[in-house]
C-alpha cells in the first residue's frame, strides 16, 4: 500500500530409489538478500504473473536501478494478489492499493488513453513504480543496499531510514525487507540450475505413505476427515511434516518458492495446472513430482492418491518449496485482515533487541509511522481475502 508524503519524511500505513536423487539441501538466506547495485534488471520468470500485466511489470521494473521486475511483482502480490478491482477496508484501491488521497501525486497514465484509474493495472503498476523510484531517490545517501533500503522506507517511512543509516530495528520492517525480496526470488526468472531440497525427501515419504487414500475436497488428513486430502491439502501435510507451512489453496502455494523449468525438475518439487497457461491465478490443481515424469498427487472425488503423469496440456510449472519462500508468503483466507491504506490508523513499531533476534512477523504485516519509543503494533493488517476462485483442490 502507497504511503503519504510529509514534511518529516514518510509516514507509511501500509497494508501495501526417488528419495536417493536428493541429496543437498538449500541454504537458508542469511540476513536480508541483496544484489550488487540493487535488484538491477531480474527478470520475471516464465508464468510467474498473469499475462496481461506481465509486459508493464516488465517495462515499469526497470524505471530505475533499485527496482525490478521481479521485485515489483512482488510487492504487487503482497499488496492485492493481482487483483485490480480490490479495495481494502480504509479504501486502498486497486492491484498496488493506492489510497485516494495519495494517488493523485502518483498517478500515471501509463496507457495513454487520457485517464489515471487506480484500478487500471495499466495505470497503477506504473505509479508503483514511479512511487517506489522516488522513494529510493529521497534515501539516496543512506549507506548499505540501496533496494533494501527502499524497501525499509516504503514500509517504516525515509525518516526511520535516515534515521538509523539503514534498515530499522523494527520487527516487521525487518521481516517485509526479508519477504519482499524472498518473494523477488520466486518470481524471477532462473538463470542457472536452482539446488535440490533435503528437505523433499520428508515430503515425498509423506506423499508416498498416502497413496491409496480416497480424495476429499477440502480434505486436510484430519481424523474428522478419515485421514483424507484434496490435492493442496496432500501437499500442504507433506511439507509440513519437515517443518515448512504452505498455504491451503493451489494457486497460493505457487510462490513458495522459485520455479524450475520442466528439464530441471527433481524430486520434491511441486507441479501445478492451470485453465489458463497464462495465469497462474487459475492454478487448479498440484502434486509433488518423485522423477521420471510422475508426480503423487489426490486427482479428484472418486479417486484415490496415487501417481500420475506431468505431462500434460494443462501443465503451466513447477515450485522448488523453500522455508523462506514459503514463509514470506502473505496470509489469505478467512480471517484474514485486509491491508490498511496510506492515511489509515497507525500503528507503532516493535524494536529488535539487541541480544535477542526477532521472531518473524506474520507474512505481509502492517506497516505504519514509527514513534519515537517504538510498541508493540497494534494491529496487524494483511493482503485481502481470496477471491471466489481460489477453492481448494
């Protein structure tokens, strides 16, 4: 969610035999993921965004060094989930959830057609990105990684940044720095062969002790349930069997981490299928592949788990699942507290101490104006509910 320029800085209220094939685990991302000069120009990967926003994604995250594609998506993901028409509690509008008192500053019309609609991703997704340009200028002479940096200002305002000559010590500004670019990650594109997962190993054990289980929808293996799944269910259990939570639905649990190409595949790695091969929003249905073009998975009412074939037409890709993937993936669901937009009730900070590390906050946290004796916040304020399509599997 946009911010609200002040005299002072910013003041922020954002919302905005298988098993023997994997053998290495990934390391874990230490501190806050950096890159020399910035994102610079990181690509989106094949499939990673819908299609229709995927060439202003593209042509807007390279308005200045400190963005990219790939970050700009996901900070267009944490903020609406690609929903342009969404409008938040407080009134944040649109796929980058600009309040209506703030969009007029930052308003582009990046179609040319004479009109600057916050609901117009062609409109909007630009202004994202010229707000967050902007936002990286007016730190400019603050030490470290300058996109971090940014990050840091968009969600605890310029004033904390300068302030602290880097990223705050607070809790959540911490954790968005970490997601924001976790999230980057899965949605660029992969340039050189992404490690295998130790971690696979435990979940596909899981998966494999199923097999022969009837399909539920909306089954989660629950003893209510008769130990049975629907397929996001199946491998929502399986990965949280070696310590990682997915989110419930398919199409969610897409970003858990980055997406390997289809001759890259190893075991472990998620498999998904979409009605539309140019959205992944219309993601219907996953499995978890174990080689040779098999995956296990729950097909549908009436069947069993079992293993079946990846290659099909409605194949759109594969997620390597990560733990930071996975945990910088914003919260959806019932319950749910949509993002706050700028100009909405603050909240106040929690500062890490300086003997202890800080638990992580909840994916997709509030931001807010700090106080100069940072509290505890609040509230917290995540992305909005999903929409009617996103059911289980």
């Amino acid at each position: 969610m946009r911010k609200v320029w002040l005299a002072g800085g910013l003041v922020s209220a954002t919302p905005f035999a298988l098993l023997g094939l994997v053998a290495l685990g990934i390391g874990a991302l230490s501190g806050f993921p950096s890159a020399p000069g910035g994102s610079g120009a990181v690509a989106l990967a094949p499939g990673a965004v819908p299609a229709a926003y995927q060439p202003a994604i593209e042509r807007w995250g390279r308005l200045c060094p400190d963005i990219s594609p790939a970050l700009l998506a996901a900070q267009l993901y944490q903020e609406s989930g690609f929903d342009p028409k969404v409008v938040s509690p407080v009134g944040a509008q649109g796929i980058a959830q600009f309040m209506p008192g703030t969009w007029p500053q930052w308003s582009t019309d990046g179609d040319g057609d004479g009109r600057r609609d916050p609901f117009d991703p062609d409109d909007a997704i630009p202004s994202a990105a010229k707000y967050d340009c902007a936002l990286s200028r007016s730190i400019a002479s603050v030490p470290g990684d300058r996109t971090n940096n940014m990050l840091a200002a968009y969600n605890a305002g310029a004033y904390r940044v300068m302030q602290y000559k880097g990223i705050p010590p607070y809790t959540e500004t911490r954790n968005y720095v970490k997601n924001i670019r976790s999230l980057e990650q899965s949605f660029g594109a992969v340039k050189t062969a992404l490690p295998p997962s130790v971690l696979a190993v435990g979940a596909i054990e899981f998966a494999q002790s199923k097999l022969g289980t009837p399909y539920l929808w909306g089954g989660e293996g629950t003893a209510a349930q008769g130990g049975r799944f629907d397929c996001s269910g199946l491998t929502q259990a399986a990965y949280e069997k070696v310590g990682i939570k997915l989110p419930r639905v398919a199409n969610d649990q897409w970003n858990a981490g980055r997406h390997p190409v289809r001759a890259e595949l190893l075991p472990g790695d998620l498999v998904f299928f979409a009605n539309d091969l140019r959205d992944p929003r219309s993601i219907h249905h996953v499995g978890i592949y174990v080689g040779g073009g098999t995956m296990i998975h729950a097909p549908y009412t009436g069947e069993v788990i079992r293993f079946g074939k990846i290659d099909k037409p409605d194949y759109i890709g594969a997620t390597r699942v990560t733990p930071e993937g996975a945990e910088a993936l914003p919260v959806r669901g019932p319950g749910a507290v949509p993002p706050a937009g700028a100009g909405a009730p603050q909240t106040v900070f929690t500062e890490v101490s300086a003997s202890s590390s800080a638990a992580p906050a909840t994916p997709g946290a509030p931001s807010a104006a700090a106080s100069a004796t940072p509290a505890t916040p609040a509230a917290t304020r995540r992305p909005p509910p999903p929409r009617a399509d996103r059911t289980p599997r």
